[in-house]
C-alpha cells in the first residue's frame, strides 16, 4: 500500500466511514428471525408432514415433473438438454426426458429450466414466485446424490416451498416487485432451492445459517425478464438459474465452507441491500403451520397466471349457455391494469391474452398444444376472433390482488349480454384441482414424450413417493426409450 492510500484508508477510519477491523471479527448476534428459521429447516428432514400436506405435495411435485417432461419439446427444453449433452459431468443426477445424467448442479439447472419452458408451472401468488419449478429440480438432483427416500424427498420439496416463498413475502411481494424491478421469481427460487438441496444434504442448524448465506449472496434476477420472447431467459431467471444456485450453495457447505451466521440482520444484511421496506420477522411466521405449499397453485390452464381467469370464465359462459365463435359479437375482459401489462398481445401464445381467448372461442378449451402452436397466432380464423376481443383496464380489481380476479362479458350476435366474474380460478387453494384433475392434465402432458405404459407407471408411483425407499429409482420412469 502506497503512503498515500495508508493516508487516505486512515483518515477514513478516523472519520467512521469503515468499521473497525476487530469489530467485523467479532462473534455475530443472530436475530430471532434466523434462529427460528436454521432451526426448523435443519429439523425438518425428519419432521412429519400432516397427511394432507403431503397430499398437496404430491399433486405439486407430479404437476412439476409433467411440466419438465412436456418441456423437453419447446424451444428452452430443447436449449436446456442439448447444454447438458454438451457440457456433461460425473453420472449423479438425471436429466429429465433425456437419457443424460451429469453432476447435480447442471441437472438442477437443467430440470429447472424444462420446468418453466412454458406456463405449466405452479406458482405461489403471495409470493410472486414459480416455487416448484426451482424447488423440485433441486430435491432432485441432491436426492440422487444422497439417495434420499420419497418420505425425506417430500419433506426437503414442502420446506422449500415454504423457505423461498417467505423470503419475497418478507421483502413485500408484489409491492416490492413492482417498485424494485426485480425478479421476486428468481429470489424465492434460489432460497426455496437452497432450503430444499440443503433438507436432502442434512445440513446442522449452523450450515443451514451458511447455506442462507450463500444462497443470499447468489441472489439475482431482475425483470428484464419481461422482454423474453423465446422464454430461454425467463426460465432461467423464473427457475434455472435458483435451482442451481441453491444446489451450490448446500454442496459448498456440506464440504466444510462456512460463512456469516445471519445474512438477515446485522450490517449490510440481505434485507437492507434489497428491500429496505421489508420485515424480516415474516421470515418465520406460522413455520410449521402455515404450509407454502398448500397456498401454490395448480394451473388447469397451461398459460400464463394472468390468462387463467379469463379462461375460467369464457369455459363458464360456453358451458352454461352453449354458444359458439360465429354467436359471438364482442367479448370484453376486464383485469387489474398491472396483470393485463403482463398478457396484453404479447408475441409467444401462452401469455397472450387475446390470442387465447381467440382459440377458447374456436376451440372450446385451450389445449397444452394450441398454447404453443406459434404459426396459429396468424391464421385466419383466430384473427377475425381476436378482432372481437376488448381488454379493459379495471381499477377495482386491483385491490384483490395477490388474487387474480377477472370479469368477462360476451355480447353475443342476437343481443343478448352475459358476464361471468371468476374471483378464484381453478387450482388456487379457494377452488383447488381435485386428485384426478391433477392426474389428467399430468397425463397429457407426460404421454406423448414417454408413452402411455411408463406415463401411467410414473405418475402411480409419484402418488405413492412416500413409499419409494431410494428417489433414484425414478430415473427410468423421467427417461425416453431413445435419447
């Protein structure tokens, strides 16, 4: 060091703009807010799970798995396997709908991102975050490495839930989301991840405090995401890029690393550096009785969240009063102004609003296939369709948020007006998919990549995984016949 720096560096510390040296070593306070949470993550591998948690679990951890496999088709599946061919690793962790296994970072990574290669996904809306899609790649991927039973691998997926999901809670939700620019669905996956990888690892209630290190120090994501229109990008920010930073964070503390003993309090603490507003204490609410997972949804529609109630309601209005696409004069949806931002034309079909209702209108449903059908966006029957289609701006439904409400009014042909309001869309915990419903959508997902035999073994054993004794067992059900 120069004199002049030893100059500078002094009278900086004479002036109190750097903390003293042997004050940063000192022995660190951890707030309660930490020790209720290491404390209960580090139990939780061996805690029971209430029977219809697990239930719930198990309707989410299948619902994941179909949205991995039927992934593997679209554009970022295809983009995830052909980076895991290419880079490969130590045979540990499989790479679902593919005959690859590779090191269990890249896998998590990978799964992660065939999780959310579209909007099949669940997601959490307290939270405005996509937990399973980060969350399960990552229970995964370390439950092969350690061999974990289903009972132990059903526990590490609810914890991770319920982790992830109480970090953006704490930062504010969607308040936060919306005045940070961040991706909430990037924090709350790499945390969920991290809490999850960290369960099958069996890390100490001291390692748990430095896998949230870790895991705080990796977060990341912003909501560029949002002009992704191959939707490579937002799966991994959505779910790819958590799912690997939380797998990372538990291998380097199962190894020995060690780090600060409370990235939630103290100087320059996680909260402080993202979201000043936030309340920490949040982080440990209810641990043990409210279940995240119980509070995530299932879509019945494979589309983007905010499309989902207008779905709902437009299926309502057919079934109830049987018109078709040629009855129809104009249909008018009304949304939140912030969710129709989302969904309004967008260029991929999945999270266009009008284009969707256009194929409900023709179709009467909206198929996992006409949601990923681009060339169809152009054809001339869903054009003169989406002619007819208003979207209005609804102030009133705002204030129902983290609920995604939406008003649909047909006009049809012969004068007639009807309206349907959808307040909870089917899959949300209000209005929940039965067992079956989750069985059916899984179904078509999964059967034209694996086939009917092993679509039907897969999903009998997914609904029995607390009796699986090694999750490695699974592999030959999530792999095709041929690579």
């Amino acid at each position: 060091m120069t004199d002049l720096a030893r100059r500078r560096l002094m009278t900086l510390a004479a002036a109190g703009a750097i903390a003293p040296l042997a004050g940063r070593a000192r022995a660190e306070e951890i707030g309660p807010p930490m020790q209720a949470l290491s404390s209960y993550m580090a139990a939780a591998p061996d805690k029971a799970l209430p029977p219809e948690v697990i239930e719930k679990a198990k309707h989410h951890i299948l619902d994941t798995f179909a949205a991995m496999i039927s992934g593997s088709g679209l554009k970022p599946g295809k983009a995830s396997i052909a980076f895991a061919r290419a880079y490969g690793g130590p045979p540990v962790s499989t790479v679902v709908a593919s005959r690859i296994v590779c090191g269990p970072i890249e896998a998590a990574m990978c799964n992660a991102v065939l999780a959310h290669s579209d909007e099949t996904d669940d997601s959490n809306a307290a939270s405005q975050s996509h937990p399973g899609s980060a969350v399960i790649p990552a229970a995964l991927a370390l439950g092969e490495k350690y061999g974990v039973d289903g009972e132990r691998f059903i526990r590490a997926v609810t914890l991770g839930y319920d982790v992830g999901s109480r970090v953006t809670i704490a930062m504010g939700g969607v308040v936060f989301r919306q005045e940070s620019h961040r991706a909430t669905h990037a924090i709350a996956g790499g945390f969920g991840a991290a809490a999850a990888a960290g369960a099958t690892a069996r890390l100490t209630p001291q390692q748990v405090r430095w896998l949230l290190d870790y895991a705080a120090q990796q977060s990341s994501g912003t909501a560029a995401w949002e002009r992704d229109t191959d939707h490579i990008e937002k799966a991994f920010v959505f779910a790819g890029g958590g799912a690997r930073s939380g797998v990372t964070a538990a291998l380097l503390v199962k190894s020995g690393w060690t780090g600060i003993d409370d990235i939630f309090s103290g100087e320059s603490n996680f909260f402080q550096a993202f979201a000043p507003k936030s309340d920490p204490a949040l982080l440990a609410e209810a641990l043990g009785t409210r279940f995240e997972i119980a509070r995530t949804d299932i879509k019945k529609w494979t589309v983007g969240s905010p499309i989902q109630a207008p779905l709902d309601a437009l299926d309502l209005l057919i079934r109830k009063n049987g018109f078709k696409a040629g009855d129809v004069k104009e249909l008018r949806v009304r949304m939140a102004p912030n969710e129709i931002a989302v969904v309004d034309n967008r260029e991929m079909p999945d999270i266009s609003l009008q284009h969707m209702l256009a194929v409900m209108l023709l179709d009467r449903t909206a198929s996992f296939t006409a949601a990923h059908d681009k060339p169809r966006m152009q054809a001339a029957d869903v054009l003169r369709e989406k002619a007819k289609i208003r979207v209005v701006p609804d102030l009133e439904l705002t204030k129902a948020l983290p609920a995604r409400p939406a008003i649909v009014e047909v006009t049809l042909t012969d004068g007639r007006i009807l309206a349907e309001k959808v307040d909870w869309v089917r899959g949300t915990p209000p209005n929940p998919m039965t067992r079956q419903e989750v069985v059916d959508k899984a179904r078509d997902l999964i059967v034209p990549v694996l086939g009917k035999a092993k679509s039907a073994a897969l999903i009998q054993t997914l609904l029995a995984l607390e009796t699986v004794k090694d999750v490695r067992r699974l592999r030959p059900l999530l792999q095709p016949a041929h690579a």
